[in-house]
C-alpha cells in the first residue's frame, strides 16, 4: 500500500517545519540545520518501517500535556490530552499521510460530502451542501403538491 519516500521528499518535510510546533527531542533547529546531511539517512529509515510495517521505538514516544478545558478542574473529563511529538515523527507522520490520502483519493474510498479532515473541504462547503439539500427537497415537495393540487380539481 506505501511506496517509498524520496529524500527530497524527506528533505522538504523537514524545510517546511514550523520552529514555533511543540516538540521533544532534538530541538527543530538543530535538525534543519543538519537536513542536507541527514536527508538520506532518515529516508533509509522511513522506508525500512514502511517496506517492515514496524515503527522505531523512538518514534513512538511522546510527551502527553493535559489541558483544562475550563469547566469544573476538580473533573478529570474537563482535561484534553496534548501530545508532543518529536520533529522526526512529526516528519515521518505528514509523509505518511500524504500517502495515505492520495491513497484514499484515487480509490474513491471516502464519501464524497465527507468534509472534516480534507484538504479544499471546508466547513463552508458542508453547510452549503445541506442548504442546497434542503432547498432542493422544499422545491421538490412544493412541485409534488403543486400537481397533486391541480389533479385534485
């Protein structure tokens, strides 16, 4: 189902991470820097858990930050959960992903008015796609009653 990532691939996930995302580990700074000279590195690794279908240990590790919601502190349902994860998985995970929705996309896998998660489905487009359903079904009984009215004469 995965096919291998490229370093550039690897190389520009790492470029276009944003320095001010909550990590762990080596810090995002140091790992931009180094990118030219540990691309390919991480790339052999990235495709050695895709072909294995194992991820590293350390890739598995994150720090879980609880954050009051602001209702009652005292309740422990009123506290989400924040994971931190390092900037290598952070990586590996949007490289996975991208995948995984091209993959979905090109098999026609999700419902087409399925909006949440997708990239140019906007909250927007969902709320129009209900106005425009129920518009449809009003004029669509308003006709049906309209002929049943002028039969009924």
């Amino acid at each position: 189902m995965f096919w291998g990532i490229c370093t550039q691939e690897v190389y520009d996930a790492i470029m276009n991470i944003k320095l001010k995302k909550s990590t762990i580990g080596i810090p995002q700074l140091c790992i931009k820097l180094a990118c030219n000279h540990i691309s390919e590195a991480i790339t052999l690794i990235f495709n050695e858990s895709l072909s294995q279908g194992i991820v590293p240990n350390s890739l598995k590790v994150a720090k879980v930050t609880h954050v009051d919601k602001g209702d009652n502190p005292m309740n422990l349902s009123n506290f989400r959960p924040i994971s931190a994860l390092s900037t290598l998985t952070q990586v590996f995970e949007k490289l996975v992903y991208k995948q995984f929705i091209n993959y979905i996309e090109n098999h026609d896998i999700l419902f087409q008015f399925k909006f949440g998660f997708r990239k140019g489905h906007s909250t927007a487009q969902a709320a129009s796609e209900v106005a425009d359903s129920l518009r449809n079904a009003i004029d669509s009984n308003i006709n049906t009653c309209g002929i049943l009215l002028l039969e009924g004469i």
